[in-house]
C-alpha cells in the first residue's frame, strides 16, 4: 500500500511513492514503532505536481494525454496552484462519475484502459485529514518539484522553514509518485538539515536520542579513489564550485556521503536511486543512443548536474549555519 518505502540508514527519514489510504496508516504506524508517539509530530513532505484523488482508497492522477503512464514534467507548479488542480480534478471526476452510471474511466501505467466503480471518491487533503484522526500530529506539506531539474530555491526554503523547530528524532517523510528521483532528492535535502541538528547539539546528547545512528554521522566519509571521475561526481562546473566555495570540498563531501545513503545498497543506502552516480551512467549511454534518444538524455544529465549542483550549495549553506 505505500510502494518503495524504505528509511535511510542512520536518520529517521523515510521515502515512498504515493501511498494508498490503508498504505499511508501503515506507513506512519511503521514509522512511529514502538516507541514514538503516534500523536507527536510528523513531516510528510509531497513532492508531487499532479493532483490526485482517492477512488476506492486508490491514488489516480491527473496526466496529459501524451503522458500516461511517464513522468509529467507540468512546469512551475506551487503548492497553491497544486491545491487548486486538486479541487478542480475532484470536481472533474465526480462530474464524469455521474454521467457514466457511477463509474470512471481511467488508464492505468501500462495504458490500460480500465472502468472504475466508485464507491468513494475522496480528494488527497480529505484523506490527510481522515490520516490525522489516528496521528494528530502529521504535518503534510506540499512542495511539487520537478522530476528531473533541481528543487526551485523555494523548494529548499519551504523544506527548511517547516523543519525548523522541529526535534533531531522527528520522522520526517518523502514522497513523489512512485518512490524514485523527486522523494529521494527530498530525502537527501532531508538529511542535510538533520546533520545540522546533530551538529548543532550537545555532543553527549547525540548516543540518547532515539533513531539515530551516532557512528554514522561522526564517521569520516571518503569517495572511493578507484571509482571513475564521473561517478564520483567530478564534472567541471562542480569542481570550479568546489574551487569557488569556502570549504568546498567538504560540502561536495558531505553530500556525497548523504547521497550515497539514500542511494541504492551498492553505495551503503537502501534506496533505488543514486543522484550522482545516475548522472555518469547516462552520460556512458549517452553515445550509444540515436538523434532523439540523445536530445532528451542531454537534457535529462544536465538537469541532474544541476540538482548536483544545488546540493551541494545547500550543503555549504547548511554548513556555514552550523557553524554560525
């Protein structure tokens, strides 16, 4: 009911794809255990453009025709205007439910074409609110990223505004529509803001604090020397921001210690994206691959060397704050 969910090693930062009503109760009951209140905060961030409603207690998007069952870049998308297509797709469906005898057609991934019975229909903020009965203290905020491009500067300071305050040990969620670029990004975002934290606390207070693993935060991260340049994230425009940056190399560090965590279990994570190590294996593909293929996979790696590339500004951000 909440596909690819998995918590990134040594924080209490989780990521997903969108769940179902059942899968995001799961989801929270699994994230609060044994010992976490199951009334005491928790951050959901959503990361998603489209707008969803729930059709019985199933998450159905709302796509361009040319975009079924792909990613959907939608362009710059806020959260207000997320919230209104989500009001506006709610009317819609209800709308053509009842001109089609109380059923809704709708294709699924594989372009299928399927004809739903509607038992219910709920918006996503109605479910969010039926989710809150149960866990009082979730927090669910929108923050529709693209899926390939970097978060917007607004994106990072929505994150950061909403974390702030918050406790070192309060979980905090990521989704996007399946579990991949967009939520791992978020988590990796994440997981920089709760390093600051740690810094930032008594040092004999970090081994109490429940979830999280003090040997991994105060252990030295060192890249691979064999590993080939690119996949060690050496592009040019990074290396002249290393060389630019106050302490650049230890921004560029960090990050790729938390990307490394939140990638997949060959770098140490749990995930099934590696942001920086995805970036070299479409540019080795780049030259194997036709005209079109090319023109889409070039924008494709320069997007992601962005995103790179604002993490690790951030990071250095995050860094001077901590030390501020």
């Amino acid at each position: 009911g909440c596909p690819n969910f998995r918590r990134v090693p040594g924080f209490k930062v989780y990521c997903c794809g969108q769940p179902t009503i059942a899968g995001f109760e799961a989801a929270l009951t699994k994230v609060c255990g044994d010992t976490y209140p199951k009334d005491g905060p928790i951050i959901w961030f959503n990361l998603r453009q489209e707008p969803d409603v729930y059709v019985n207690g199933e998450p159905i998007c709302a796509r361009p025709p040319n975009k079924i069952g792909e990613y959907a870049e939608l362009g710059d998308v806020t959260r207000d205007i997320a919230k209104s297509n989500e009001v506006e797709f709610l009317k819609q469906c209800e709308m053509r439910k009842n001109e089609n005898g109380g059923k809704l057609k709708a294709v699924d991934i594989t372009k299928k074409a399927l004809e739903i019975e509607v038992k219910e229909l709920k918006s996503l903020s109605q479910v969010i609110e039926g989710v809150k009965e149960k866990f009082p203290g979730l927090v669910h905020w929108r923050v529709p990223v693209c899926n390939s491009a970097a978060p917007l500067e607004n994106d990072f300071d929505i994150i950061v505004k909403t974390l702030t305050g918050t406790a070192i040990n309060t979980p905090v969620i990521v989704n996007d529509q399946v579990g991949l670029s967009r939520a791992t990004t978020g988590c990796v975002i994440a997981c920089l803001f709760k390093e600051l934290q740690i810094s930032a606390s008594f040092e004999g207070l970090v081994e109490t604090v429940p979830g999280v693993n003090a040997a991994l935060l105060k252990t030295k991260y060192v890249m691979n020397p064999e590993k080939d340049t690119l996949f060690r994230g050496e592009f040019e425009v990074v290396k002249e921001l290393v060389a630019t940056l106050k302490e650049g190399d230890k921004a560029k560090n960090k990050v790729d210690k938390i990307i490394d965590l939140n990638g997949t279990p060959k770098t140490g994570g749990t995930g099934i994206k590696q942001l920086r190590e995805n970036i070299a294996e479409s540019k080795l593909s780049y030259e194997i691959m036709d005209d079109a293929a090319q023109a889409f996979l070039k924008t494709k790696i320069m997007d992601n060397i962005q995103k790179y590339y604002y993490l690790i500004v951030f990071s250095a951000y995050i860094r001077e704050q901590a030390a501020a």
